[in-house]
C-alpha cells in the first residue's frame, strides 16, 4: 500500500511555465505564515490535497466538531499573458523523518516537472534567542545565478555560518533540485525561537521581498490586520502538533550533531 496520496481536487489545470513557492510549518511558522497570506490574497485555487501514513499519528477538531487529517495542500494562480503562473506548496505539516521528507520532496519536484516548471522558491524561519526588532532577511540557493537574480537591497547574501543545516522541506527541495537542473532559491527570516511564537514580522519581510521580485501587488496592509485571525488558526494547530513533530525532528537532529539547531525546515 502506498503510503502518499496526491488527489487532485477537480481537473488539472494547464499551467505556463509555473514558479513552486513552498511554506510549510517551521520556526516561527514564518513561511507558512506568508504562502497562507499569499494564497488568500491571491485568490489562489486549490488543485490539490496531499495525504500520507509518514504524517503525525494525529487529528485535528474543527470549528463543527469533527475531526481532520493533517494535510498539504497545492494551489496554483494563474497571472494571464506575460506572467508565469505560481503554485503554492502549504499545508498543516511536514513529514517527519529522513526518508519520508526525501520521498516526499522527490514527489514535489515530479509534480513540478509535470508542469515544466524549473523555478522553485522555499520560505523559513532563522530561530534567535530574542525577539527580533526588524528581521533581517538571508538567502541562499542552488544556482549563484539565481540568487543574483532575487536577491535585493533588502535581502542578506552571506547566510554562511549565520545558521546551521536547513532541516526539512525547505531544505531538501532546494539540493534535490540540483540534480534534476531546477534551479532553487531559499529566503529566511529572522525570528524568535520559541516553537509557541508566531513570526508576522519575519513573513512580512520575506512577502516585501517577494512582492519586489515577482510583482505579486499584493496588500500587506491586510497581513496587520488579520494578524489576530491567523494567530488563531495557526498556533492552534501548532500547540497541537509541536510534541509530535517539532520535538521528534529536533530530538533527531542535536542527537545527530550533538548540538542545537538555529534552523528547521
């Protein structure tokens, strides 16, 4: 039995030339924070639901009362003449271990591929030991030639020695990448620490930085203002889950390495 399932909800559409942008949860739930915003502001089309016997052995109660898996969730916004389409990777989770976020990567870059998409850009969080007073925003990637290419004013290009391994999808889209000539582009925020903080300031970096690399005229306005709405919905699921997932996947890690972790995926 397999242990994935990637069902499309409806048709599959026809996409030109799309760009992948991934936000998954991590520290500070920074990128998650902002492909969820892109994904409302955008008006963004869900295509797809992902499921897996690799997530947390877990349900969620809603709002009704009943329960749900935790799910990934691909959506895609179509731009019209000139623009290449985007779609979005978001969801509740990640896999949580080695083999799984590998297969479960690969079976990203499939999907990509399938839509002769070559770009893909990952968000994420840089764990501090203080709250921030204005994140400052790294980057890296597979390709110095796509860094060039995104990289603004705004954007810090040394990441080298400023965090340790990107654990994580974040991570591993952007190496796997490599192998099948894609090129990949991380973009990470500095935030707090705690697994119970909530990154707004550091997603509204990263969304700035996006907005000016792909012209995306998006409203940031409204991030502020839906600040106490997405707190809710999001540190609900993360208080939830944080036992199951964050602190198996940084048990792990520092078991591996012997040492913390400023960075996961």
């Amino acid at each position: 039995m397999s242990t994935w399932k990637f069902d499309y909800v409806g048709k599959r559409p026809r996409l030109a030339n799309p760009m992948l942008i991934e936000g998954l949860p991590g520290i500070g739930n920074v990128g998650k924070v902002a492909v969820d915003f892109l994904i409302d502001e955008m008006d963004a089309k869900k295509i797809m639901t992902i499921t897996s016997y690799t997530f947390p052995h877990s349900v969620f109660v809603n709002e009704d009362n009943l329960v749900e898996l935790p799910t990934i969730e691909i959506f895609c916004k179509k731009r019209g003449k000139n623009k290449r389409d985007l779609l979005f990777l978001a969801g509740d989770v990640q896999p949580i271990d080695e083999v799984s976020s590998y297969e479960f990567c690969d079976k990203i870059l499939d999907l990509l591929e399938s839509f002769h998409g070559k770009e893909l850009i990952t968000l994420g969080g840089i764990g501090l030991a203080d709250i921030p007073k204005s994140p400052k925003v790294y980057c890296t990637g597979n390709s110095s030639e796509m860094i060039k290419k995104y990289r603004t004013k705004n954007v810090e290009g040394n990441l080298y020695g400023a965090v340790g391994p990107i654990v994580g999808v974040s991570g591993l889209l952007l190496g796997l990448a490599s192998r099948r000539k894609m090129t990949a582009i991380t973009f990470l925020a500095e935030t707090y620490g705690h697994p119970m903080y909530l990154g707004i300031k550091g997603a509204k970096e990263i969304l700035k930085v996006l907005d000016e690399n792909l012209k995306l005229k998006i409203n940031l306005k409204r991030l502020e203002t839906e600040i106490k709405q997405i707190e809710s919905e999001i540190m609900k699921k993360t208080e939830e889950l944080s036992n199951v997932t964050r602190q198996t996947a940084l048990k792990k890690l520092r078991g591996k390495l012997g040492k913390e972790t400023s960075y996961i995926g």
